[in-house]
C-alpha cells in the first residue's frame, strides 16, 4: 500500500478518535463512553450506516445518490402500511426493500438509458420518491399498529435494550454490521466490486476494457436503493410511524459518511468499513452535543467543516499523486 492509501484508510479512525477523545475528557458529557450510551449511539448510526453502504458504492462509480433521504421516507410509509394491513414484520421489511430498490432502478435507468447526469436524475427522484411518500399516505403519519409492535415485533429492531440481553446490540445493529462486512467483500473481492471501482476510476478505460456500464450501474443504484429501503424500514421500527416528511436531509448525512470515511466524491476509491466509520463518527458527535448541551446548529457546522476538510485532504492526495 501507498503512504496516501494508508492515510486514507486512517482518515476516518483517526476522526473517529479524536471525537471520542473531545467528548470524553469534556466535564459535561459525563457517561459519554458508557455501555449504555454507546449501544444508543449504535442505533443512532444504523439508518445512516445502511443508506451509506448503498452510498459508497454510488461514489466509488463515480455517481452521486440525492434521493437517499425521500426513499427513507417512502420506504417507511409503506412498512407502515404494509403493517396496518396486518400482512406481518417479514413481509412489510421486504416491502419497504422492494419500494427502495424500485426508486433505485429507477435512478439506474435515467443515467443509463436516457444519460442524465446522476445528479439531475436523482435531484428528481428526490421530489418523486417524497411526493409518492405523501400520496400514499394521504399527506399525514400512518401509525403502526400495536398488535406489530408486541415483543418480537417491529420495535424490537431497534430497542436500545435487546431481548434476550446477550445480544447485546438490537438485531438492528448487527443486521448493519452483517452487511457492511458482506458489503465491504463485494466491493473489494468480487468481479462485480472490481467493476464498481473500474468504472470509477475510468469510465472510458472500463469500457475499453469489456465492462458492462450501463448493467452495472443500474445495479449500483438498485442496491442503493434497496439500502435506503431497509434503513426506511428501521426508521419506521424507530419511530413506530411512518412519516413522509421524514429523513429530510438524510441525503448529506450518507454522503458525509461515507466522504468522511475516505470515499472520493471523484469515484473510484473508498470503502465500506470506512463509510460506517463515518456514520459512527457523525453519531457519537451528536451525541456528544446533545450531552454537553450543545446548540443544533453547532453540530451542522462541525459536520460542514469536516467535510470540508476530508474533501480538501482527498484533493490535496489526488494532486501529489
């Protein structure tokens, strides 16, 4: 590995320690590195971690995904509906799925057939996956049932006190940490993963090179969408409601995790493991704002700055290179 690879696989444990640090020695953030707090900052990452790992493998192609926040919104109305139809847990995470992947083809199907830059394309999927949130919820919250949220049910996906106790984490969490690491494999070891970077780093060479770009970044979007359908699904669990007008802004908090994490937005390196650095980074930040009483907006621009800063260090590393 080069010195410049290796500072970018560093990049994000070194913010993520710095963070941890600033929390941990500040005197109102007392119990910031307790067990407790820490399972509740899992959580907080898991809408965020899912979204991003569809995420990095948008940017690492190059793309650019801004509808991740409304197929959030979407996908959670219809587990909610999927739920007041008494059709069950299974079947309304596999729904809320399909509705994302649905919205992720669709993206795929724009930049490929009718070559709109990713941007514009999702930029309209934005406004088409939230009005179709608020449609077919009639414009208001479509509350989950209670006979969905009984023990084993719905909520427990994201309860900060799993059940059975050695689990330690909510299924969750480590339904998070299963796919990241499948995730990071198939970025970094499958022929599929290779051509997610290929076409990143070179879009024309990949082609050259007998790539399918058209097969595979509708691919890339579908799953990213998909990712966006099961963090909707756990936000859903979350919130126990589906809300249309929920996630908004969703959408940068990905894509900071995941440039935070040593993605470039100019495609063609990042990682998995490292976008859920990132996620991990953004939660414990809010964290510890909440903790030591720190204004909303403190926090919006620390998040700024940071990516500022992981944008600049990439450019600055893509110049020497």
């Amino acid at each position: 590995m080069t010195s410049g690879s290796i500072l970018r696989a560093l990049r994000p444990c070194i913010g993520l320690a710095i963070v941890l640090t600033v929390f941990a020695l500040h005197p109102q953030a007392e119990g910031f590195l307790s067990v407790f707090n820490f399972k509740i900052v899992a959580n907080q990452t898991v809408i965020v971690g899912l979204a991003a790992i569809g995420a990095t493998f948008v940017i690492v192609s190059g793309g650019i995904d801004l509808s991740v926040g409304s197929i959030i919104a979407l996908s959670s109305v219809v587990c909610a509906l999927v739920l007041r139809a008494e059709y069950g847990v299974t079947l309304a995470m596999v729904s809320a799925i399909i509705a994302g992947c649905v919205c992720g083809l669709v993206n795929g199907l724009m930049i490929t057939m009718l070559r709109i830059a990713p941007f514009v394309a999702t930029l309209g999927m934005l406004g088409i996956a939230r009005g179709a949130a608020k449609w077919i919820s009639g414009e208001q919250k479509v509350d989950v049932p209670p006979a969905a949220l009984e023990s084993g049910g719905l909520q427990a996906w994201m309860s900060n006190r799993p059940d059975p106790e050695w689990l330690w984490f909510s299924p969750g969490v480590w339904t998070t940490i299963l796919l990241a690491l499948i995730a990071a494999y198939v970025l970094r070891r499958s022929v599929f993963g290779i051509h997610v970077t290929a076409i990143g780093s070179n879009e024309k060479t990949a082609r050259l090179c007998g790539i399918r770009i058209e097969r595979t970044k509708i691919a890339i979007y579908s799953i990213a969408g998909a990712c966006a359908g099961l963090a909707g699904f756990m936000l859903c669990a979350r919130l126990t409601v589906g809300n249309p007008t929920a996630a908004l802004g969703k959408e940068l908090d990905v894509i900071a995790a995941v440039v935070i994490g040593g993605a470039s937005l100019a495609g063609g390196q990042g990682g998995v493991l490292g976008s859920m650095l990132g996620a991990l980074m953004m939660a414990f930040l809010a964290s510890g704002c909440k903790m030591t009483g720190s204004a909303t907006y403190v926090q919006e621009i620390l998040i700024g700055t940071i990516i500022v800063v992981a944008v600049s260090v990439d450019v600055l590393q893509r110049r020497r290179a």
